[in-house]
C-alpha cells in the first residue's frame, strides 16, 4: 500500500461520515459517495452510554472509546458552528429486585451514583440510580453539517479511481457478496416520538427502554429490537410494545407524534469489523456497529487512520479478514454435521 492512498468512501451514515471526517483531518484524499439510501443512522436516537443492558456492564473497549467520543463531537460542533452534542446523565429504573440488589453489591461503581428519585414521576418500586458519563448526539444535523463540510472540500461523490474502497454500507453489507461472509444478524428497531408535558427534560430516562429529550416536551421513546426480521418498516407490534411498557412506568399522560423504524447493522460477532478483505486487498470495510455506532465508531475510525498511516494493527476482534475466515469456517463445520 502507498503511504497516502487515494479511499473512496461508500455509505455516509455516521460509520462512514465519521471515518471520512477523521481522515480528512488526517490529510488523506479521498471521497464519499452515498445513493441516499434508507440509513439507520437517520432514526437512532444517538444514545452513548458506558453501562449497558440489563446488569448494566461496561461497553466493549469503553476506555478507549469514551474519551474518543469527547473530543471528537464536541471538536466537531466547534469546527462546523453545529449544536448536537448532549452529554447528559441517565436515570436508571430498576426492573427488579434483583437489579437493584446487583448494583448495590457491585465492586465497580464507576459510572453510577445514588438518586433520591422520589420526585420523578414515575412508578419505582425497586428504585434508580444515575448513570454518569453518557448522553447523546442528534445524528441528523451532524450527518448533514459532515455532508456539507464534504462537498466543500471536493470530497463528495464518486472517483474514477481509488487505491482502496471502503464500505460503510450499514445493513446493506449483508447482501453485499463480498461482505456478507462476515456473517450478520441484523436487528429491526421501532422508535417513538413523543409529547410529555411534565417530565423534566435535563436527562435521559432508562427503564429498558429509553427516553431521549428532545425539548419543546419532546422525547424519543424506544426502542424494540426484532432480530432478523429483513424488513426496515415501522411494525405496529413495535409500537404497542414500546407504548406498553411507558404506561407501566410513567405516572404522565403522552401522545405519539411519530414512529420511526430501521435496520441496526449487527455482526454476529458483536463488535464491529473494519480492515481490508482477505482475498481483494483493495476492498475494505467498517461497518458492524450495531447500537454502539455513537460510542464506537469515532475510536474505530481513529484506529482505521492509524492502520493506514502507520500500519499500527486494528482491535484483533474487528479485523475483516480474520471475521470472514472464522465465519466460513463456522458455516463449513455446519454443513458437515447437516449432511
Ligand atoms: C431504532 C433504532 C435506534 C437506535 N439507537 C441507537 C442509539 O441510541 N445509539 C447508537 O449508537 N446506535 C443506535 N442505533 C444503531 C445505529 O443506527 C447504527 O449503529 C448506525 O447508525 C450505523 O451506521 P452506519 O453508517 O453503519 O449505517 P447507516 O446509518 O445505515 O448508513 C449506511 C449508509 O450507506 C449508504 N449506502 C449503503 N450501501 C450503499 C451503496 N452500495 N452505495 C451507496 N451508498 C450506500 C446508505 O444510503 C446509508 O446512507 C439505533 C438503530 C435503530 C434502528
């Protein structure tokens, strides 16, 4: 590889905005070219959070990905006069007992803290915590401030030639024949939007859903996940879920303004894949960011220009080429017991 080959950038959702931004501070040529196809990028709510799922666990790669998420947004909002960056605490509604009981008993409390959350409306017979060091960003405008900042710098559409394609193609890579032995289980989200009169909008609320503040009594309410299921459209089974397990909890009357849906691009490894392709050195990926883009992908693109510029080797988990032989692998040995 040259020391500054030319990229060519496929799929400006935030993987690739993100990717091509971080390299084009870092002086490398390249372009971005995206059919305005239907991204997932478009309806997440943009959570980062370093504790995730039901036992609250620490992120994959959280120490090395936080710090990365705040430099890079609000580095960003400075660079483009653009206003999307929240971070913002989170009100955790134990679900049981013993959720409660696992986070009195943890050893690691970093990240939370005890709440007095009587006052919150609503219904809290195991209690809360607060979750420390997250918040979200409004992806929308910062996709379009990254779009705009492209086409000014002339690295907006397609070139006739590129030493390396890289794909950041979101669900799309499953049917992609050169990607889609990664091996994905892509996962339908549904996501509200709602109008709460009376509920505080200084944080985000998580009872195994979420609520996002988006002002003006706006939040975004969500979000399901539907495993394999190939269609992106919104499903009114989504809908009556989310709006079910809101009425459990909140003591406030809301009203649905918008449903939302999309595909979460998820590798079955669960953490994402970036690098060159094991047979076509010219062809790359970074993609299988699942619902840690936010948190994720400005670390992953920082190690996508390191591995570039100065060959310094990617996560090992992520690496394309390794993923693709294990999941052959993994299908060959399948086959064999199935005949
Ligand atoms: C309901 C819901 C809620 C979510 N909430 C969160 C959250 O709170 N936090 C979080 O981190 N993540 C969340 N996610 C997940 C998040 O959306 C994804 O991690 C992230 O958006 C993936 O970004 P991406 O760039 O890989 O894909 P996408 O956003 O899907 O972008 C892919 C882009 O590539 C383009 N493209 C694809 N193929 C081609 C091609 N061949 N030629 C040209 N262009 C192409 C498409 O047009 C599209 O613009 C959520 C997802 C859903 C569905």
């Amino acid at each position: 590889m040259s020391e500054s080959p030319s990229i060519q950038i496929i799929g400006h959702g935030l993987a690739g905005a993100i990717l091509a931004e971080t390299l084009s501070v870092a002086g490398l040529t390249l372009s971005v070219f995206d059919d305005g196809g239907r991204a997932s990028s478009q309806v997440a709510a943009g959570m980062f959070t370093p504790l995730t799922g039901q036992r609250m666990i620490a992120s994959w790669a959280l120490d090395e990905a936080l710090p990365e998420v705040q430099q890079f947004y609000p580095a960003l909002e400075k660079s483009s006069g653009g206003s999307f960056f929240h971070p913002q605490s989170t009100l955790r509604i134990f679900r049981s007992q013993k959720e409660a009981d696992e986070w009195h008993s943890r050893g690691d409390q970093r990240f939370t803290q005890s709440i007095d959350a009587s006052a919150f409306p609503f219904h809290l017979p195991f209690g809360a915590c607060e979750i420390t060091g997250g918040g979200w960003v409004n992806l929308p405008p910062m996709l379009e401030a990254l779009k705009k900042r492209r086409q000014e710098q002339g690295q907006w559409g397609k070139r006739d030639q590129a030493d390396i394609t890289l794909w950041a193609e979101g669900v799309r890579a499953s049917e992609n024949p050169l990607w889609k032995d990664v091996g994905w289980r892509n996962a339908q989200g549904d996501i509200l939007t709602l109008h709460i009169p009376g509920l505080a909008e200084d944080r985000i609320y998580n009872f195994g859903k979420f609520l996002v503040p988006l002002g003006n009594q706006r939040f975004r309410c969500g979000a399901t996940y539907a495993w394999d299921e190939p269609s992106p459209e919104p499903r009114e089974a989504g809908r009556t879920e989310i709006e079910t397990s809101l009425s459990e909890i909140l003591q406030l009357p809301f009203e649905v303004c918008d449903h939302q849906s999309g595909l979460r691009p998820v590798a079955i490894a669960r953490v994402p894949v970036a690098g060159p392709h094991p047979e076509q050195s010219d062809q790359w990926i970074f993609n299988g960011f699942g619902s840690k883009g936010v948190l994720l992908a400005p670390w992953m693109a920082e190690r996508m220009r390191a591995y570039i510029q100065t060959g310094t080797p990617l996560p090992k988990e992520c690496i394309a080429a390794r993923r693709i032989q294990r999941q052959r692998d993994r299908e060959k040995t399948r086959r064999i017991k199935h005949r």
